[in-house]
C-alpha cells in the first residue's frame, strides 16, 4: 500500500517539495521493503523508530524540522490516501489566496462534509476537516503542533482545526476534488490494527471533550513539542 500511495502522490503533487519520513514502529521484515521505498525518492530526512510513538509525536516532529528549515507549509501524508492530480500545487493555490488559511485539505469517503462557499472563485468546504492536511506557517505560529493526549491514535486532526478556529484560521476542504481512502474499506486493514484503532478513538474522545472545553478558556491553545 505504502509503496503505490507513494509513487501516485509524489508523480502527482504538480510542484517541487521536501520529503520527510518518520516510520512509526515497522518490524525489521517491513523495514526492508520501505528502505527499498526510501532509496526510490531524494528524501530530505528519514527516521526510523522501533516502536510506535504515536501518529502526533512522530508528525510533530517533522513539522517542528520543517518550518524550522524555512518552509512556508507542510503537508502530512497518509500512507492509504491517494490524492488526484495537482494536490499539492492546489492547496498551496488556496492557501495563498485565502486569507486566514490554516489548514487546507481534500476531502476523502469519510470526511464529515459541511456547507459549501466559493472564496475568490474557489469551492471549499469550511468545518473541522481530517485526510492528508496542508499546514501554513502561520497556523504553526499561533496553534502550533499536534496535541500528542490522543496518541497512538485519535482526533488530533479534529482537535487541531478546533484550536485553530480560536485563533480566526481559516480550515476547509476543496470540495471539487476527492483523495481515494484506502483505509476506509476496513478489509484492506488487519483486523488487529482495526481493533487498536477502535480502541484508541474510544478512549481518547473524553480527553478531546476536555479538551475543547479547556481550549475554549484559552488554556493549551498553542501546543509545542518542548511542553508535551
């Protein structure tokens, strides 16, 4: 899977980029193969982690080397997302165009979907939104990283558009295009996977209730590395 979103995505991302990759507990069978993978691409920087430490640790790190490398954006990728022609250049597109943007996404089958508007002749689908997230600087400034309480696996999408709609950041869809979810058909998952998944979400939604209360009295609204 790993290995076909990569060649599509990267083929089809319609401008230049820096690749970044962090492996979050692959066994050494595995490892071979996305070593393999890894010497295909010019990749900026790679780590490789024995055990799983969780979705937003492993993307905060990335995103904290990113913009401290001089990027203006950084976009996370899903290993089971395949995006259409162009997605990259597109939300760069938005995102300069639309003020306030920080975040900016293409919605897959099991995006929530709320009312669509047209900002300077473009369709987006405001709300909190989830899928492979394109990040601006100054979304990095004000809200900073990923909230790690949910890890290894939760809302942290849901919980990083909530704090970014705090600091007046724009979050949407571009509701005229669809990323293909691979994962959204649960028999292409093991099913050990799927019940950690299930597991976690239901865990993890009380802290995200607490959360969005705490959020709400300005408490944790920015979130860095160094404080979690």
């Amino acid at each position: 899977m790993t290995r076909e979103t990569w060649r599509n995505n990267l083929r089809k991302a319609g401008c230049d980029y820096d690749l970044y990759w962090f492996d979050n507990g692959s066994g050494e069978e595995d490892m071979l193969e996305l070593i393999d993978i890894a010497h295909t691409y010019d990749i900026e920087w790679f780590n490789w982690s024995p055990t799983n430490e969780g979705i937003a640790k492993a993307l905060n790190k990335m995103i904290d080397m990113a913009f401290a490398r001089g990027a203006e954006y950084v976009v996370t990728m899903a290993n089971d997302i395949v995006e259409p022609d162009n997605w990259l250049q597109m939300r760069i597109d938005a995102a300069e165009l639309i003020t306030n943007t920080g975040v900016v996404a293409i919605p897959v089958q099991d995006s929530m979907r709320y009312s669509i508007t047209k900002i300077h002749d473009i369709n987006v689908d405001g709300g909190r939104v989830i899928g492979n997230y394109l990040i601006t600087k100054q979304a990095y400034e004000k809200v900073g990283v990923f909230c790690v309480d949910y890890d290894p696996y939760g809302p942290i999408d849901l919980d990083y558009c909530d704090r970014c709609k705090l600091m007046d950041l724009r979050t949407y869809y571009l509701s005229d295009y669809k990323a293909n979810h691979l994962g959204f058909d649960r028999n292409n998952n093991p099913a050990e996977y799927e019940q950690d998944k299930k597991q976690s979400l239901n865990k993890h939604w009380v802290t995200y209730r607490r959360n969005q209360v705490n959020y709400s009295k300005g408490v944790n609204v920015y979130q860095c590395t160094e404080t979690k």
